[in-house]
C-alpha cells in the first residue's frame, strides 16, 4: 500500500462503542484495497490495549466513548506506542471535539459520512507522514490558525507532585481550587469533560479525597493553589 507497510495492507484497528456502527466499520474496511482490519475496541482502554497485543499501523478512533474516551486513549497510544498513528473518525467536528483530539496525538480527523476513498486516502497520508484530514477539517483549521490567540498563561511554579499525583492530575487539582467546574476545567485544557472527570477520580482515590472540598483544601496544602487573599 505504501512504503511504510512496506507494500503490505495497512493494519488497523477500529475502535467505537456504539457496536453496530463498529461492526459497519469494520465491514467497510473490509472491502477497502490496501486496508486489514486486525481488531475491533468497544472503549479506549480496549483500544489501548489492542494496540499493545496487535501492533497496528493505525487506529481509526471514535470519540465519545465510556471509560476512556478517543481523546485520552489517543494521548496514551501516541506515549506508549509511537509507531501507531491515530485517526479519529467521529460525528463530531466542532472545536471541542477536534482541537482536543490533535493535541493529543492525532494524525488524521474525518467525519462518519467520509466514503471509503476518503478513509483509505487518510490512512495513506498518516502512514506516509502527513496528515489525514477531511476537506471541511481543513478549512477549520485554516480559520481557527486566521483568529487571534489568547494571551499565553504565565508558567505555574514547579512543585514537587505529591500522592504520586501525575503533572495533569496536578494541573486539574489547581483549577478545582479555583472553583472551575469540570466543563470550565475541560474548555481550559482543551480536553473533554470525561476525561477530566477520570483524572479527577484518578486523584481523589492517589490523595483519599472525598469531595471538592477536601480536594480544594488538599491543594492549598501542597502549594499546588494559593488561597484567596482576604
């Protein structure tokens, strides 16, 4: 298919919750020149350890998944094995959805309604080094880069991350502390209000909290936040 696979099918693996429409996928793949279906993953964590038993040259991810959603199993695929490249393939293609999604690692972004020629061309461009993006994709990207950017955040103090706190759960714990709901907390990351909802209970269960509360004054604690000054 291309020099990357060598000549060979492109593997890949199909990740989607919803099992009709993963079983449609993976039927259409399976009729597609250059393309071999090596797995299929109802949730993220599935597809994060799929890659890991099957080594495919590409998932194709959905993005609103139970338990780990497409965009955190993205991040984790892209950290833990880098020569699998991602390719979300989703209803959604609002800035929530998409922004979130190439941070964290992918390398293509097409919408359900992409024909057949139009995945296999992603699958080609991502392999071969580029990116695997839908006409209208595109054209949202060029506006987002045209608007101006916010004023960059001043950098956090470094902090030794206590409870075995990861930076992110750190980063999540501070934002708690200054009184930003999950949905505020996930605009601010640029990450999906599931994901902050598993790094909130990642945290809570490392630190034995119970609620925000203990959460907020945890961080005060541990100079992850300062106090309001009164």
């Amino acid at each position: 298919m291309t020099e990357e696979t060598g000549g060979k099918p492109a593997r890949v693996v199909v990740a989607d919750d919803q099992t009709v429409v993963r079983e449609g996928i993976v039927m259409l793949l399976g009729l597609l020149p250059g393309i071999e279906v090596v797995g299929s993953a109802a949730d993220g964590d599935e597809a994060v350890k799929l890659v890991a038993e099957v080594a495919p040259d590409v998932v194709l991810m959905d993005l609103r998944m139970p338990r780990c959603d497409g965009v955190e199993a993205t991040r984790r695929i892209r950290a833990e094995h880098p020569g699998t490249q991602v390719v979300i393939l989703t209803t959604y293609a609002d800035d929530e959805s998409l922004f979130p999604a190439l941070r964290a690692g992918a390398r293509g972004y097409l919408t359900k309604d992409a024909g057949g020629d139009e995945i296999v061309r992603a699958v080609e461009s991502v392999l071969s080094g580029d990116a695997g993006l839908s006409p209208g994709i595109q054209r949202r990207l060029l506006e987002r880069l045209s608007e101006p950017g916010p004023e960059p955040r001043p950098a956090a103090p470094a902090v030794e991350a206590p409870d075995g706190l990861t930076v992110r759960e750190c980063e999540v714990l501070a934002l708690i502390a200054e009184g930003m709901s999950n949905q505020e907390i996930a605009g601010r990351l640029h990450v999906s209000t599931a994901t902050v909802k598993t790094h909130i209970n990642n945290l809570f269960a490392k630190a034995g909290l119970k609620d925000r509360a203990q959460a907020v004054r945890y961080a005060y604690a541990h100079g992850l936040a300062q106090p309001p000054v009164r």
